[in-house]
C-alpha cells in the first residue's frame, strides 16, 4: 500500500507559489506530500501533484460541471463540492495522512468544506486571511485548526515565509506524533453543562469504572452535532444525552443552536441510548447587551461576561417538548428518557434564580403527552434534581440496561 501523504490543497493559479514553499518545508520534516489544485480560472503556476481535472471529475455531475464556468462564484462551488467527494474517496483509501490548505475567504470555504467531511482526528490546518474572526461557518463540528496567515496570502514575504512554516511544521508535528489513542474500551457520548457537570461527573465515574471510555461533550451547538458526527462514524458506540439545552437555542434562536438534525445520528444508528432533560430551562446568549430587544424584560441570569441565560417559559417549555417527540415517534429504535422532576439545571432548584416549577411541569407533561410510548420508548418520571446522585444513578442504571439489551460486550 502506498505511503499515505499530506494533502496540501489551494487555488494554484493564485497561490501556487505558496503551496509548492508549504510542500517543501513539510518535505523537509519528512512527511511525503501531494499538491492538490483547485484554480478555475487560469492555469496553475506552479504544476500540481493533483490537477483541477482530476478533482472535478469527482463532482457528481462530472467535470463539466466544474470547468468552464464563466461565472467564477457558480465555478468555485462546484469546485468545493467536487473536493468533498475527491478527498473523501482519498480518505476511505487510507491515502490521506493530513490536510493544509491556504485560501482567502473563498478559498477558505472552498477547502475547509472537504475537512469538515474528513474523519475527526485527521489533521486538517487551514492558513486563512480569516482565521482571526468568526470561523464556526469553516470549522462546522470538525476539529481543524485555523491558522491566521497574518498577512494576504499573495507572494512569499518576510511574514508569509514565517507563518507559511509554522503552518506547516504544526502538520508535519500531527502526521509525526505517534499516539496510541485507542483505548480498548467502547466509547460512550454524554452531553453536559456547567449547570449539569455534578450529574454528569457521577455518571461518568460510574461507567468508567465499568469499563467504558467516557466522552463528555459541551452542549453548545458544536458540541452535540460533533457527538452525533462520531455516531454516524462508528467511533461512539452508546449515547447519554444528559444535557439536550441545545434545543432551547434551536427552537427559541439563543446562540448554542442544536440544529435540524439533532438526535437524527443517533436514532438512525440505534445505539443504546439514554436522554434528559439538562438545562431546558435556559437559552444562551452572549454578553448581556447582546441580548435580543424583544427578550430584554425577559428573567435573565448573567452566568459571566460572555454569557447570559434566560429562563424559559412555560409556551417555549412545550415546543422543546414536541420537538423531542417529533423527532423520536419517527424512530423504532429503542430510547428511554428520564425526567428530573426536581429540576434540570443547577440554578433550576429552590432559592435558585430560574427555579420555576410550572415552566418544568409544562416540559414535563407536554413530553409525556406527545411521546408515542412503546415497550421500547420509555418515560421515567423520578423525584430528583437532575443534580442529584441517586438521579445520576438511575441513569447509570437505564444505560446498563439498554446496553445489556444490545448484547454488546464491555
């Protein structure tokens, strides 16, 4: 089998001068390298290892769909989707050893949406012009880094020469580290919050302790889509969704956003799986005057400087209700939910900011109420805080439970 290679990915015609000083400084440390062009414009400066034919011969609709475009908005699209399907067929052949890429902002989206489809854990830098500012549109739930080019990339400078190697001795470091990363233990997600870190911290310890490799993951957008990401990838075999506040964001427009798809990974690969209710009584903004004019007379609860929580209603309590059901009475796979009838969040509790037992109840029953129950779409109703240990053990108890019943060895 061929030596796998780093992937070194830009618009040659602009920036082949560039990508061919990357290659050889990662040439340099050792690594074996493959330049990878994805112009559509003029022809290519520096001749690549991969041509733009090859990958566009990869867009669904063939290289016709790629080449040719006068529109060169329509030309780079076509480009980024052709990449996606060019660099995972690479990938599933074991061909790829990491990523870096160079590009200004089209560049960057064009690029960093083939990283986003390459498999957690694969290196993946992105030099970029916009690596300084909002970059979760490039980086999706995906672990690349984004490395800022300081200066344009255009020309190689005194700056460029610099950050271009550093750039690429990050890589070479990654494709040269040799870590033992696999456990020999199943690994399991579980979604948590500050607000629900003493439950999940129980049920972590507990499970580890069993023989399981606990993953916890931060329900903050990302957070929950990067959990279903290795769902869908095989590499997390049992889900505890403790902490599903993400659908709070969703449905009410906070800034940690569950997405249209959330839980749909996770049903669609039936893996055992246990879910709460975590932190529904919040939606998250960022700082207190960025808050919504329309949600300012609203109970709000600055967490920090850069966080601020607004309790939910009673009306919005219902819709993250029905929008769990919606998307559970459309699986056969077996899930059990565990209601925390004493509250769902640490400030969610008597003498607490956002203690409001109407608002839980309306969660409550509108959840009860619209679940379709089976013998295998279960809800439990227990008397605790979501806080409490004897809580965090009856979870423990219903994830053994739906692990046995999958007859999956530990």
């Amino acid at each position: 089998m061929p030596t796998a290679a780093v992937y070194a990915i830009a618009t040659m015609d602009t920036k082949g001068e560039e990508l061919a000083f990357v290659a050889e400084r990662l040439r340099q440390a050792g690594v074996v390298v493959a330049t990878v062009d994805v112009g559509t414009h003029s022809p290519p400066t520096v001749r690549p290892d991969v041509d733009r034919e090859r990958v566009a011969a990869c867009h669904p609709d063939g290289k016709q769909a790629v080449i040719g475009h006068t529109d060169r908005g329509q030309a780079v699209s076509a480009m980024s989707v052709a990449l996606v399907e060019y660099m995972k067929k690479e990938a599933a052949a074991d061909r790829v050893a990491g990523v870096i890429g160079l590009g200004g902002s089209g560049g960057t989206a064009l690029i960093t949406s083939a990283m986003q489809a390459l498999p957690i854990g694969l290196p993946k830098v992105m030099v970029s012009t916009v690596a300084g500012g909002n970059v979760a549109a490039y980086v999706g739930s995906s672990d690349i880094v984004m490395f800022p080019s300081i200066v344009d990339v255009a020309g190689l400078n005194a700056v460029s020469r610099r950050i271009l190697a550093n750039a690429a001795g990050a890589v070479a470091g990654m494709v040269n580290a040799k870590v033992d990363y696999q456990s020999g233990r199943p690994a399991i997600g579980m979604t948590m919050f500050g607000v629900t870190t003493p439950c999940v911290d129980i049920v972590r310890k507990s499970l580890e302790a069993e023989g399981f490799d606990c993953l916890v993951f931060h329900a903050t957008g990302t957070g929950g889509r990067t959990m279903e990401k290795l769902v869908e990838a095989g590499m997390i075999r049992g889900v505890l969704d403790v902490t599903t506040t993400e659908v709070a964001d969703e449905v009410v427009g906070g800034v940690f956003p569950a997405g249209k798809d959330r839980f749909d990974a996770i049903l669609k690969a039936g893996v055992p799986y246990v879910m709460s209710l975590g932190a529904l009584d919040m939606v998250n903004f960022g700082a207190k005057e960025t808050v919504p004019e329309a949600f300012r007379g609203r109970k709000l609860h600055v967490h920090n400087s850069q966080v601020t929580l607004m309790r939910t209603t009673l009306e919005e309590n219902r819709r993250f209700a029905r929008w769990i059901a919606d998307k559970i009475n459309r699986s056969t796979v077996p899930v059990t939910i565990l209601i925390p009838e004493g509250g769902v969040s640490m400030i969610d509790a008597p003498g607490q900011p956002f203690h409001d037992p109407d608002a839980d109840a309306a969660l409550f029953e509108e959840l009860q109420k619209s679940l379709e129950q089976t013998p295998d779409r279960v809800v439990k109703r227990l008397p605790h805080h979501i806080n409490d240990p004897v809580f965090a053990a009856e979870l423990v108890k219903a994830f053994r439970a739906a692990w046995n019943a999958k007859a999956v060895p530990v």
